[in-house]
C-alpha cells in the first residue's frame, strides 16, 4: 500500500484522459482482439503495414487507465518502426513490467512513465494487454503474407 | 419476532479477536477490510485451535490405533458436528471437501457424469458463480446434455417466470446460488427447490454466501445437495462442505478414488466405505477441519441471527454512503431484507480496478473485476464491477472510508 502518486503519474492520468491513437483502421493489413481474463478488459487493435513499416496504429476497447495509457503510448512508440524494431520495442516493454530490463526512454518515449507498474504485479497484465496484442498482431500479419492470404 | 436490539453484535469488541482488525498493518495504516465475499479474516482461537492440534496431537486420521492419532480423529470428526449442527444436517450426510468448487464438482461428477443422459437438462441461473456452472458445463458436454441459462430481472432477482417456464421434463438438475457473490441478492431457494422437485429434477444450492452470514437450514430449504467454504466462515482456507439430502450419497459412486474411501480392494476390484468417508480420498484436511469446528463455535457465540442482523444494518448503511458519490451506479437489490451485505456498483468514468487501486492507498480493500459471473457481467453490460462486501466485523467507520475514498477518487481521476 503506497499513495496513488506510486502508480498513478501524471503522464499516465494524462495518456488516459486524452488517448492517442483510438480507433480501428477500416483498411488494415492486420487486426486483433484481445482481453484480460483476469478483469474483462478488452483490446482491439489494428496495424497498417506500408513497405515493412508500421504506417499507423490504433487501439480501440474499454479498459482501466494503466490499460488505456498503456495502449495510447504503444501507438506512439510503435508508429514508424519496421516490424522487428516492433517486436522489440515490444519485448523490451515487456522485460520492463517484469523488472527484466532497464528501461530504455529513446526506445519507449512516454511509455517509460509505466516502468512503476512492474510493483503492481496484478495491474502487469492490464499494462502488458495491447503490447503483446501488436506482437501477435505482427505474428498474424507474417503469417497472412507468408501463406499469401 | 426479536427486535434488532436483542441481536445486536458489538462489531468493534469483535475486532479485537481478530489479530489482522486489532492491529494496523506494517507502516501503520488502519485496514478497512470490504472484501470478505472474497475470504474471511481469522478470529485468533481459530488459529490456536490449528496450532494446538500440530503441536497436540498431529496424527492421521481414522487408522491409528495409538492414543494421539485416537484423539486427532475426534478433534477432526467433531469438526464435522460442528459443521453438520451449524446448518442442522446429520453429519453423516455432511462431506469434507477442498472448497465449495469441489463440493459441486463432487456432485457433478459422481451424480452428473454418471446419471445425465443425451438431451438432458441442466439448468442454472445468470447469476451463478463459474463454480456452479463451468462443472455442469464440463460434465453436461461429455454426456450430450444442455446447460440453460435462467435469466435475472434488472433489479438483480431471479426470473421467477422465467424459472418455472423452464424447469421440465428434461430438467434433471437445478442449481441455484443461494446468495449472488457479486448481486447481493438472496434467492428464493426453498421456492426453487420446491419447484424442481415436482419436475423431477435433483437441486444444488450454492450457500457459499449464505452460511457465514445468515441462519440456514438444509433440511428446511431440502435440497438435495447444499455446498459451502470454510475460509468465507472465519474458517481456514482448503476446507469446504457438501451436505446432501439422506440416500443421495449412498446411492452415488465415489468421486476421488484412494485410502480411506474404501471398505475393500482386491485385485478384482473395491467396494466402498460408509458415509461420508466414501466420498473423502485421502488424508484429510485435518487442521482444517479443526479450525473450522471453532469457526463455527465461534459464530455459534456471537449467534447467526445477530450477524445477519448486524449485516442488514451494514448492507442499509453502504447503500446510503455509496448514494452520497455522485455518478455511481449500485447493481442488485436496494430492500436490505432481500440481499446480502455484499455490494457490487461502478462510477462513472472510473475504471473499476482503478478504484479498487485507489481505495488501497487509502486502506480500503475491496474487489475489482467480474467476481467470477461473467454471464451476469455480460447481462448487466458491463466487464467488471467494484464490491465491497461485509461481515460481522465490519464497522461504520469501515463503511465512511469507502464513501470517502471514493469521492476523493473521482476527483484524482478528473471526474469530479
């Protein structure tokens, strides 16, 4: 037990209030849907991919704020990069909530203000639901091009 | 009928019996303890009784011959009387189990798996806890049977219509929560099982919510199976109870084959043992049992009339602070002599786990998520709700830093 401030900092409050990145892609080269059995939360979440980038990403759902701070900030993260440097970022993020990896601020920009969620090992998973759905979104998508579907 | 004066409890002297009420937590903070839907704090002579019985006389059960082990097996079967008197059942007929999930398993199994037949019916209400659904599912599955879903009115009570149009021939189970976990709602149980014996078809009532806070009497609510936990009942955790109606144990096979279970075993094969011994593989849980005979000694002494008494006034408090936050919604009953004293609610623009996050920092505990009903969840359009649930130890005090806490939640997440 510790005051809010511990968690709740005001990057995060901010991400929550006012989210970047909301919505789902009409035309999107991949999506996924994604909940957290543990509260019901739900993660939509679409990437377009142009040339091997991720050209845009959007994260749609209801959730708790750590969810949708964590969701609005991976939209930011993840926007622009080629599909590996996804799926590393994503792996980082993911060694950061398990107190794995030392945070990298370049690699995360305002997703290092979650890096004290990995004190809250109940609220790990609301952080970590969009992550690793953009991981398996990118899975789906390989796996999409490679059968040539 | 008593007044509430006669059954009054005297919730704060209560809390001194219980070491993790009568001291503040490490760092000093006052525990507002809302969560007790989820499990029950220990009085301390439930604790000396499992500490006495290892240090006493720990010994296995049943098949010792030596005096320590004599006296492990009375301390474990009186457990049973305490249990069996508690809820006015013949102990024979009263199984110890791990919990309340395996006690309906239990039923499942040795009764489901064997008994259900293709196009048979199982019925169970939108409100039922995963423990009396996902069994009848399992079970329902392997042998081509159908689990129904009865619905729930907006207020939080069972379709009564509703019940009754489906309850038929095809039913051969109905199984029914006796208090929702997650509603507050007190069932009709004694009217439902009525109805399910005239079609025909076997009852399990789920009185994991009921026992520890109100007098219940199996044999006047009849049904044929009645399951319910210890650790919810000022009891240890890894104990719960099936009681069942008289000839239904006898009739059924074993669940869990192994020791004790057994009357003989040759290489052809085993016959059982008495009841309720066929239906307990294994070694016991034997402090457990000890420490829930206590339990029960100990609500026996504070009186179960009393505590519901105490908790009808708690429920009638929360219902007015949680009316105080703005922008909060309550589901289940509002008429405190038709629920429990556990309430489920949401504020708007909160995220439940957020408020449940929030309250810890200010020492309150309560639950957050979809309290293991998610059919009901999906009823009430919603994921998951905030619950703040009550017992015998829970005081007004308890009640205002939840009210506080929460108005001063709103206002930290900006929707004040």
């Amino acid at each position: 037990m510790g005051g809010p401030y511990d968690l709740y900092q005001q990057l995060i409050l901010d991400h929550y209030r006012n989210r970047r990145g909301r919505g789902r892609i009409e035309d999107a080269s991949a999506s996924v849907h994604e909940n957290n059995p543990v509260c019901g939360d739900e993660c939509y979440l679409d990437i377009l991919v142009v040339d091997g980038r991720i050209a845009e990403i959007r994260t749609d759902g209801d959730g708790c704020s750590i969810s949708q701070a964590a969701a609005s900030m991976l939209t930011e993260a993840a926007r622009g990069k080629d599909l590996d440097e996804a799926l590393a970022l994503v792996e980082h993020f993911r060694l950061m909530m398990h107190g794995e990896a030392e945070a990298d601020e370049d690699l995360l920009g305002d997703a290092i203000a979650l890096e004290g969620v990995a004190r809250y090992p109940v609220r790990v998973k609301c952080a970590l639901l969009s992550w690793l759905a953009l991981r398996d979104c990118i899975a789906d998508y390989r796996e999409t091009v490679a059968t040539g579907g | 009928m008593a007044s509430a004066a006669q059954h009054a409890l005297d919730a704060r002297a209560l809390r001194a019996e219980f070491p993790i009420l009568a001291s503040p937590r490490p760092g000093g903070d006052e525990v507002h303890y809302l969560d007790s839907a989820a499990t029950s704090q220990k009085p301390q002579r439930v604790l000396d009784s499992m500490d006495a019985y290892y240090r006493e006389t720990n010994a296995n059960v049943h098949r010792g011959v030596y005096e320590m082990a004599v006296e492990a097996t009375e301390r474990f079967e009186a457990g049973r009387d305490a249990v069996a008197r508690l809820v006015n059942h013949p102990r024979e007929a009263t199984v110890f189990t791990k919990n309340a999930t395996e006690a309906i398993n239990l039923v499942a199994w040795a009764w489901g798996a064997r008994e259900l037949g293709e196009g048979d019916e199982v019925l169970v209400t939108m409100m039922e806890h995963h423990s009396n659904t996902v069994p009848w599912q399992i079970v329902a599955d392997l042998r081509g049977a159908t689990v129904r879903f009865c619905p729930v009115t907006p207020g939080g009570e069972i379709d009564m219509d509703a019940m009754r149009d489906m309850i038929g021939p095809r039913t051969r189970m109905v199984a029914v929560v006796h208090v929702s976990n997650t509603l507050g709602t007190i069932n009709p149980v004694e009217e439902i099982v009525a109805m399910a014996h005239e079609a025909g078809a076997l009852t399990m009532v789920d009185a994991t919510q009921s026992v520890p806070h109100m007098p219940v009497d199996a044999v006047a609510i009849g049904s044929d199976f009645l399951a319910f936990a210890g650790h919810k009942m000022c009891g240890p955790t890894g104990i719960g109870v099936l009681a069942a109606a008289p000839g239904r144990l006898e009739a059924m096979e074993p669940f869990l084959g192994g020791g004790e279970m057994i009357s003989d075993v040759t290489t052809e094969g085993s016959s059982w043992n008495d009841i309720p011994w066929k239906f307990e593989a294994g070694t016991p849980p034997i402090a457990e049992a000890v420490g829930l005979g206590e339990a029960v000694a100990f609500l026996e002494g504070v009186g179960m009339q009393s505590v519901r008494a105490h908790e009808k006034e708690v429920a009638r408090q929360m219902l007015d602070a949680l009316g105080e936050v703005p922008g909060l919604t309550i589901y289940g009953p509002r008429d405190v002599e038709h629920r429990g004293a556990s309430v489920s609610f949401s504020v708007d623009g909160v995220h439940p786990h957020d408020i449940a996050q929030f309250l810890d920092s200010k020492g309150v505990c309560v639950r957050a998520g979809h309290h293991c009903t998610k059919p009901l969840m999906r009823q009430l359009g919603v994921q998951s709700t905030a619950r703040a649930s009550a017992y015998l130890y829970t005081t007004d005090d308890d009640v205002l830093a939840l009210r506080d806490g929460l108005i001063e939640c709103r206002e930290w997440f900006g929707v004040a």
